[in-house]
C-alpha cells in the first residue's frame, strides 16, 4: 500500500513539473497591435479593443501564475493576477475592475475581458 502511495506522489510531481514546462515565459510589456471594428446591439460600430487593455506589463511568474499590471485606455493602471490552465497556453485572470480569459503563443497573446471585448497583443519588451 506504501509503495502504491509513494508511487502516486512521485507521478503527482512529475506531472505537475511536466505542466510547468510546458507553460510560457510571459514576464514583459505586452501591447495592443491590432483593432477589430464590432458592431453593438443598437448597430453603432465601436472598437472593442478601445476598452480593452492598452497594455499589460507581467512582473513575476511562478510556473502558471504570473501578475503584474493592466494600463487601460484612461492610462489607470490596476494589478492583474493569473494562472495558466493545464494546456499551457490558455490562461484565467482578474484585475481591480475586470477579469477574463487568454490564450499565449510566441510572442503573441491574445485577452478577452468580461467587460471589452478581445483585443491581440504582442510582447514588446
């Protein structure tokens, strides 16, 4: 019984550092580089990426947490925190004001805030 518990934690550990790995680094300065017109309910076009993020600065990362900084398009500047999901590439987080989902490949991150829409944005620094 010993043997399959310590073999069970063993496994546990090695699949939780296979996880890890296969996370991306994403410390830096993330920007928006496109903006995709969308129409509202009432019809009026709008950028969606206009409410969204400007930028997000990642300070620290921890295998599939990260946190930083959101500036906004008023340059207010709110913390983000976040953790990756097991396929290592789509990841959850919130903020002071908001919250949503992501996805990271390369250089490339793209954000989907519960409260603007998504916008695409490529690592800068």
């Amino acid at each position: 019984m010993r043997l399959v518990a310590c073999a069970a934690a063993v496994f546990t550990i090695f699949t939780f550092q296979v996880i890890a790995a296969d996370v991306p680094n994403v410390i830096g300065t993330w920007t928006i580089v496109s903006k995709k017109p969308s129409t509202d309910s009432e019809g009026t076009r709008e950028l969606l990426a206009d409410r969204a993020s400007l930028s997000i600065k990642i300070v620290r990362q921890d295998r599939e947490a990260f946190s930083g900084t959101i500036i906004g398009p008023k340059r207010k500047t709110e913390r983000i925190a976040g953790s990756f999901r097991r396929d290592g590439k789509t990841f959850v987080y919130s903020s002071d004001q908001t919250a949503g989902v992501g996805q990271v490949q390369g250089n490339e991150m793209q954000i989907c805030r519960t409260d603007a829409g998504c916008a695409l944005l490529t690592r800068t620094k």
